[in-house]
C-alpha cells in the first residue's frame, strides 16, 4: 500500500531507456540483427553475384546474432548487479 505523502515507486531502469528497452526486447534484436546478414547474403545471391553469398551470410548472420545475444546478457547481468530493486 503506498503512502498518498510518497512518490509513486518506480523502476531502478526508469532513466535508462536503452537498457530497459534491451532487458525487455534483446532477443528480439539478437534475431533481427542476424537476419539482416541473411537478408544481404540472400539479395546478393540473387542479384548474381554466387552462392558463396548466401552461405556468407548465414554464417555471419550466426556470428552477429551471437555477438549481439551475449551483449544482451552482459547488460542483463551488468542491470541486475548495478540498478537497486
């Protein structure tokens, strides 16, 4: 029950949008971010410029959902030590 002479209680996160945006949706990007290689391995196949494209671009699209998933951990785990609760 919260006291009418208090300020409502509100998220440690509030102020940092861009980490509260990446502890609700950073598996979301992760994907996202991996597809974009994808996408540009798959266009690129298809403009006529080989194979090796496509197979490129899931390979780097790997690697970068990768690198993007364990950064949305490190500021998961950084939020969770850091900001009070």
């Amino acid at each position: 029950m919260s006291d009418p002479g208090f300020p409502p209680i509100e998220s440690a996160d509030r102020p940092y949008p861009a980490v509260r945006l990446l502890r609700r949706h950073g598996n979301w990007f992760a994907v996202c971010f991996g597809l974009l290689f994808v996408g540009a391995g798959a266009w690129a196949a298809a403009a006529g410029h080989g194979t090796i494209w496509l197979l490129s671009g899931f390979l780097a699209g790997a690697f970068a959902a990768f690198l993007m998933r364990s950064y949305v951990e490190l500021v998961r785990i950084i939020a969770d030590m850091l900001l009070p609760r």
